[in-house]
C-alpha cells in the first residue's frame, strides 16, 4: 500500500474522532431499552473506516459548510451503513460470524435484537438529518432526506442488495455485476458525497453532477477493491471472512476477471474518478488524496 498522505491521514483522524464523539453521545440517548441501545452502538461505532462520514465533511468542508452543520448528516449516513451490515450478516441473508475483527451483532445478542438494532439505526438516520438546525435551513434537509432514502431503499442499496442474493449460484455479467454494486455499494457513498454538498446553500447543479460522476466511480472502485482483497488478503487482515462470496457461489470481479482484470478496471476507475475532480471549482486535493487510498489499501 502506498504511503497514505499527510493531509488525508490528519483528516480521516480528526474527521472520525469528531464523528464518534458526536455519534456516540446521540446513541446514548436512546436509553429506552438498555440491550437495543447496546446492539446499536454496537453495530455502529465499533471499528469500520468511516468512510461515508468522512465524504460527508470532507466534501462539506471543501465548500467552506461548517464543521458542525455536518455532524448529523455524517451519522445518519453512518447509520444506515451500519443497520445495512447488522442485517446483512444476519443468518438469512451473508451469515457471516465476525465484522471488523469482532462477532457479528446477532452472534453477540441474538437475531431478533440484531434485526431491532438495524431498524432502529435506519429510523434514527432519518431524526437525526431532520432536526431542526441553525445552519441548515429546511429546504436543504428534505433534499438530504429525500436522497438519503432514494439511496437507500428499493432504488438504492437495498435493490442491490436484492440482486445480490438472487444472482447467488448463478453465473453473473459484468453489466449485472456493475448495476448490483452501484446500487449495494455506491448509492451510499454517492449519497454521502451530495449530502455533504447539499449542507453547502445554493450548491451548482454542476458541483452536484460532478461529485456524482465521482461518486459513481469510487463506489464502483471501493467494491473492485474489497473482491481483490477477499482474494488475496487474510481475516486477519481484513477483520472479517475471506472468500465468503465464493463460499456462496457468487461471481465478483475477482473471480470474473481475474485479479489482473480486476486491478486493470480498478485503474479505470481510478482515472474516471480523478477526470471528475478536475471539473469541481474548488480544493479537491483531499479527495484525490482518498482516491489514491482507496484503490491502494490492504483492508
């Protein structure tokens, strides 16, 4: 992997420590049911990069949006990542036994409050991105909401997430493959790139339109890499299973293409990626920073 950035280590760190702290104290509110708010904090705060929260305010800050009008769309966006993986693990869909080096949260306190943990990070994704805020003004937390939702329901992550399980045993194209992947893994990440920009007022169509160009090859790319990795990495490693897609029977780019294909695309996307910046008017210097992590981590 090569030597990650200064700037972009400083960021990631300082990004994820104010999301935590932030994410954290909003979790211990919900005190209603001690075991649920327990499985909840669980899934969302235990280890993961951050990824998502740190689109939200790297893409926010390089438009000059406060740092504190972004700390509600970062964890909403957070949460629905990690209700998506609470259920994702489940027994009926990956039944996967250990997430980020850790057992899985229905192995840790039972399927029904693994199902409940989900639900009620997905619900709280929605109150916390529609409170009232001083730096927000109302018509741009319904544009947050309103994409928040598109990318995570039937035309988002959870649609992908349903070709998914059906392609399972079956021989994929690539085109099947890409449009699963947009929708299960990209539609967030392209969510949290607009919900960051959607802070800034009066956002251009235009930084939009980039920002989603972007998006649509970093999801894509984040997705090529983690089938490389499954491939060639250890659970050590990754904190999580290797070759479980295979064990499943489903195809990736990996095993499509083979990893010389694979890193072939991944570089394609890379370079997509990096001609959508160009086009972005500001300081861009951090994202094209995670550009270059994404594609060369080893987890």
């Amino acid at each position: 992997m090569s030597p990650m950035s200064p700037l972009l280590q400083e960021k990631l760190e300082s990004f994820r420590a104010r999301h935590i702290a932030w994410f954290e104290h909003e979790l211990n509110r919900t005190a209603a049911a001690p075991q649920l708010q327990e499985a909840m904090a669980y899934s969302a705060l235990l280890g993961g990069k951050r990824i998502r929260p740190f689109l939200v305010y790297a893409t926010g800050e390089m438009l000059d949006v406060p740092l504190a009008a972004l700390d509600a769309p970062a964890a909403a966006l957070e949460c629905i990542h990690a209700y998506s993986l609470a259920h994702d693990d489940l027994p009926a869909m990956d039944n996967d036994a250990l997430r980020r080096g850790q057992p899985t949260c229905h192995v840790k306190f039972g399927e029904a409050t693994a199902i409940l943990a989900g639900d009620a990070l997905q619900a709280l994704a929605f109150e916390l991105i529609g409170r009232e805020h001083p730096q927000l003004a109302p018509e741009q937390q319904i544009a947050m909401i309103r994409k928040l939702a598109e990318a995570s329901g039937a035309s988002g992550m959870c649609g992908g997430q349903a070709l998914d399980i059906a392609a399972t045993g079956k021989a994929t194209l690539q085109s099947e493959l890409e449009t699963i992947h947009h929708l299960k893994t990209g539609a967030l990440i392209r969510a949290a790139l607009a919900i960051g920009a959607l802070a800034a007022p009066n956002v251009s169509p235009a930084i939009l339109a980039a920002l989603d160009e972007y998006g649509q090859a970093i999801g894509l790319a984040f997705q090529v890499k983690d089938d490389i990795l499954d491939q060639t990495s250890d659970p050590e490693t990754l904190g999580k299973a290797t070759a479980a897609d295979i064990a499943l029977n489903k195809t990736t780019y990996a095993t499509l293409l083979g990893i010389d294909g694979a890193e072939q695309l991944l570089k394609q996307l890379t370079e997509k990626a990096l001609h959508a910046l160009q086009q972005i008017p500001y300081n861009t210097e951090l994202l094209q920073d995670f550009t270059e992590y994404l594609v060369t981590r080893d987890h």
